[in-house]
C-alpha cells in the first residue's frame, strides 16, 4: 500500500508541497471546504471537510490504515 499525506487546505500556498509529495512518491489526500480550491487539480483523493472538523478528519484518517 502507498503510503499517503493528508493536506488540510489546498490552496495556491499549498500547491508547492502537495507537488513535492507527489513527486516524492505519496499519495496526495486533500481536505477543503472549497471544491474549486487549487490545489485539487493534484490529489489522488479529496474529501469536503475542513481543517476545524476534528472528529471527522481523525474519523477519516483511521480509515487510511
């Protein structure tokens, strides 16, 4: 299994590490409130949810396993 890094937020000023990651071989998971963000042009994967929602990322997150 690929091991994966999950951005919070997608936006321009995250564009230069979620491309890093990529070529570095991860595989990109991006959360955003925003489905137009930047950013999502990038990901593997993205899901609608925001940085402030603790309980569901971490929820989400033990999904990956």
């Amino acid at each position: 299994m690929k091991k994966a890094l999950i951005f919070l937020g997608c936006s321009d000023l995250q564009i230069p590490a979620i491309k890093w990651a990529k070529e570095a071989g991860l595989s990109i998971i991006l959360c955003d409130v925003n489905p137009n963000s930047p950013g999502r042009a990038f990901a593997d994967e993205y899901i609608n949810i925001g940085g402030d929602e603790v309980e569901r990322l971490i929820k989400y997150a033990l999904t990956k396993k």
